[in-house]
C-alpha cells in the first residue's frame, strides 16, 4: 500500500536502514481482548516497494544538499566536544529530549545553550530553584511541566 511505502522510505531516510533490513516483515499477531482472542491481519511484504532504492537514494541526495535545523541547532551540535565526560553528555541528552517534545529544533538548540552556560549537571539544576530553571527554558512549550520532568530526572 502506499502509506505502509511512505513509512518505509521516511524510516529508511531517518535510521538509513540497509537493504538488507528491508522490507520491514510483519506477521499477523494475536491479542486478547475481553477474554476472546483476535486475529490482527498486518501487512507483510516480500520485495522492495516499486522503486524503492531511486526514492532513497534521491532523499540521500536531497538531505546532503539541505541543512535542516536540526543538524545544526540538534543535540549533535553540544555533543562533539570531547572534553564533556560520558556521563554529561548522556545527562545533556536526556534534557533534550525532555525539551524537544512540543519545541522547534532551533528552541531547543537557544534553550540547551542557556543550560550548558548555566551548568548543565545533575548537581547543579538540583541546586537550581524551580522559578530559575523555568525562566531558563520558557521558550519551549509546556515549560513549567517540563520543570518538573527535568527535576524529577
């Protein structure tokens, strides 16, 4: 079908699956459902989709020529630095993605940035009082809540 082709090709864009990995094949799976059993028909391909390797090959080539936010603003942008120790880096991690959910690419690149210069570190946002971290990062969506998360984390 053509939805079940579209979400190959994104998922083969965005984890750049091999060949060897598609198709995704799927069999029928059971549930239980109010204590009768029924019989869930999924999708199962043999080959390729028509076309399948020009479409992903022109997406490489589209996504080599186009620079999206997030590969410039994304967690990729604070995690090269090789003197931030393993266990920072995770924590950095972690934060972003806590601030990604309902946030632009490039708010949370401006937010993570105000973060790192505040000390981004276990101990200090544990340190740091709720009306502060708030303030830090206001720009993204849901932010009192996402103190909580972060605080919680």
């Amino acid at each position: 079908s053509t939805q079940s082709t579209g979400a190959m090709l994104y998922l083969a864009a965005k984890f750049r699956f091999h060949k060897a990995t598609f198709p995704l094949q799927m069999k029928p799976v059971s549930r239980k459902r109010n204590s009768t059993t029924k019989q869930v028909n999924v999708a199962y391909q043999e080959n390729d989709p028509p076309n399948w390797r020009t479409t992903y090959e022109k997406i490489c080539l589209m996504r080599k020529q186009t620079k999206a936010p997030v590969d410039t603003l994304g967690c990729y942008s604070w995690m090269e630095d090789p003197n931030v120790p393993l266990k920072e880096r995770r924590y950095r991690t972690l934060i972003s993605l806590i601030l990604s959910s309902q946030t632009k690419d490039t708010v949370n690149g401006e937010v993570m940035r105000k973060l790192i210069a505040h000390g981004l570190t276990v101990d200090n946002i544990l340190e740091t009082d709720d009306k502060t971290l708030d303030k830090l990062i206001y720009p993204c969506g849901f932010h009192q809540k996402k103190v909580e998360y972060i605080k919680k984390s």
